[in-house]
C-alpha cells in the first residue's frame, strides 16, 4: 500500500473515531477498570489496562516500567494489569477508544486530529516533552552527510498524525528545505521504516532512543531531531470525558502515581534504566545511556508547555493534518484539574488555528 492510500485511510479512521468513543463509552465503567474489594466490600484497588505508544520498547514507557517496578501505582490504589503498545500516531487513540481502556500516552498531533474529526478526548496530563530520543540515520554507503543532502531523496516517518510525521516538517522548515523537493513514506512503524531503508527503498528512517544507542554502529546518523527542534510536546495522557465523570479520583491517582514515577526516574536515572531494560528486553548500558542524556531535558513531566504545544500545531500545519478554519476550541480539549497548578498553563496562549 503506498503512503498517500495510507494517509487516505488514516483520515478515514480518525472520522470514525467520536462514534468509537461513544460505543465505548457505554462499556467504560464495566471493562476500563475493575476494582478489588477486600471481601468485607471495601474498596482496595483499581485494576487497569492502559496504552502506551510504542510499548514496550519506546521511552514513553519508562514513567509506566518505574511506577510498577517501584509501587508508586499500587500506593495510589492502582493496578496496572497490562498496557498496549502501538506503532503510533492514531494508533493509540484507537485503542483508548475502541479498547475501552481510561488512559493512553499518545502523540499530541494524534489527539488533536482525533478531536478535530470529533471525538471528545481530553488531554489531562502532559508526558513526554521533548524529541531528544528521535534519531534520524542512513545506510552505511549512503551519501548523505548532512540534512541538505536529503534534497531529491525518500524520507520515511511512522504514521500519519505521528510525532514523526510533525516534526518532520518542523525539521524540514528549521533547515530551509521544500518539503516537496523530497519524497515522503509512512513506512507504518520505527522497525518497518528501517526494513525500508535496509532494501533501499527510502533513503533516510528514524530509530528511538535507546534502540538506537543499541544499533548505532549499523548506521550513519542523520540527525537528532532535537537539535532542530528543541521544543516540542511529543505525548500526552488522554482519556474519556466519562472516566473523568464517573471516576475523577482514579484520574487523579494515576497522574500522582505518574509524576511520582518520573520524579524517581529523575532521581535514579541508572536504576531507571535497568528497569526499562529489563522491560523493553534491551542492552542495559544503553538504556542507562538514554535515560541519563534525557534527564537534563526534562523528557517526561506532567507539565504542558506553551511552546512546546505550539510547536506541534505549526508541524500539523506543515503537514497539511491541520488545515485553515480548523479552530481548535483548547478549553474543549484541555482539561488540567488533575495536575499541580504549578504545572498549568493559560489556554489564551496556545495557537488555536481560529
């Protein structure tokens, strides 16, 4: 399937997604959570599945791996029976919503695109904010040396409506190339891209930390997209606005339980690394590596930043995902009652695309 059918079939998805929503919005309360009782009809935990881009192999994971790992979740009252990985982009908002499932760390251009087709997701929680684990590589005889050089050549990014499909574009306008001077692939996930460039069939594919520290030698890098694009709200924690209805305790709990997490991880980045090794069965020493190198980044936080946020609009409106008259209404969409006020940020700020 060529990479226009994709996205074709990509836009057709994300229109379907609000009737989604509201098939699973009537089972939520029945199969997103199961709560435990101690037998006496008390209470005692929630037992949840959640999804979780590019689980269990992305870095994305790491706040989820520590917080089982360590008990943050279970102090909070929280069990996480399982968490669904995806390849990206929509991807992971299909399984919030077609998998009846309370929380999903998701791409923030997925979610803008799933509320622009209708669905009423709401973002209460930031989570990973930087694209510091985005590597951009070529083939080992290839010649090209730097960005300019992909002039003319194939560029290959995940899915339609994924951070690679965004930045992309920002990484395109940061270095002054015409996006339509080159050929753009949705190769459909990180190892399928590299399968591409492995045959030849594009040119340049990206890998994620730490994967990428595993199989350096096996390629040129490219770029980090990071040093084109230092600021960007790669993911965010969506739910349903009826989970935030009839459960806003459990929302609440699973964000404490998340930043308590990451501020571990900040704290511990070599024991984090072990952990997420140890989970996403990968070398130990690289992951180690990739956690400490996005520590001074600050790459998880529940925190939401203004220009980190409008970054992603200006990459969408790049990408053509997010077209002219396309408002987004971000009290509609944001919802932060659940994170430290110190973490909040003014709506009137963000770029609305009114």
């Amino acid at each position: 399937m060529n990479w226009k059918k994709m996205i074709n079939l990509s836009k057709l998805a994300a229109m379907s997604l609000s009737l989604m929503l509201i098939a699973a919005g009537c089972n939520t309360q029945d199969s997103a959570t199961e709560t435990t009782t101690d037998g006496k009809g008390e209470k005692k935990i929630d037992e949840i599945d959640i999804s979780v881009t590019h689980y269990p192999t992305g870095l994305y994971a790491v706040p989820y791996d520590v917080g089982m790992e360590k008990g943050f979740f279970e102090e909070e009252g929280i069990k996480i029976n399982k968490i669904i990985g995806s390849s990206g982009g929509g991807t992971t908002v299909r399984n919030v919503l077609s998998g009846d499932l309370p929380f999903g760390d998701v791409s923030a251009s997925a979610v803008f695109q799933s509320y622009l087709a209708g669905a009423p997701l709401k973002i209460v929680s930031g989570g990973v904010q930087s694209v510091g684990d985005v590597v951009y590589v070529t083939r080992k005889d290839s010649d090209i040396k730097k960005i300019e050089d992909i002039v003319g050549k194939t560029w290959a990014f995940t899915n339609p409506g994924s951070v690679t499909e965004t930045t992309s574009q920002l990484v395109f306008d940061a270095a002054g190339i015409d996006p339509k001077s080159l050929k753009l692939v949705a190769s459909g996930g990180v190892s399928e891209g590299l399968t591409l460039l492995k045959a030849g069939e594009v040119d340049t594919s990206l890998l994620l930390e730490p994967a990428y520290s595993v199989q350096k030698d096996d390629w040129n890098e490219l770029l980090r997209v990071s040093d084109l694009v230092p600021h960007y709200q790669q993911s965010v924690i969506i739910t349903s606005p009826q989970v935030i209805k009839e459960n806003p305790d459990l929302v609440k709990r699973f964000l404490t339980a998340y930043q308590k997490s990451v501020e571990w991880t900040y704290a511990n980045p070599e024991e984090a690394g072990k952990i997420f090794a140890k989970s996403a069965e990968i070398d130990e020493a690289a992951s180690i590596a990739a956690i400490i190198s996005l520590k001074e980044a600050k790459h998880w936080s529940s925190k939401i930043e203004v220009d980190s946020i409008n970054n992603v609009i200006k990459g969408m409106k790049l990408a053509n995902t997010l077209k002219e008259g396309q408002e987004i209404v971000w009290e509609e969409i944001l919802n932060m009652d659940f994170i430290p006020e110190d973490q909040r940020l003014d709506p009137s700020l963000l770029e609305s695309n009114k």
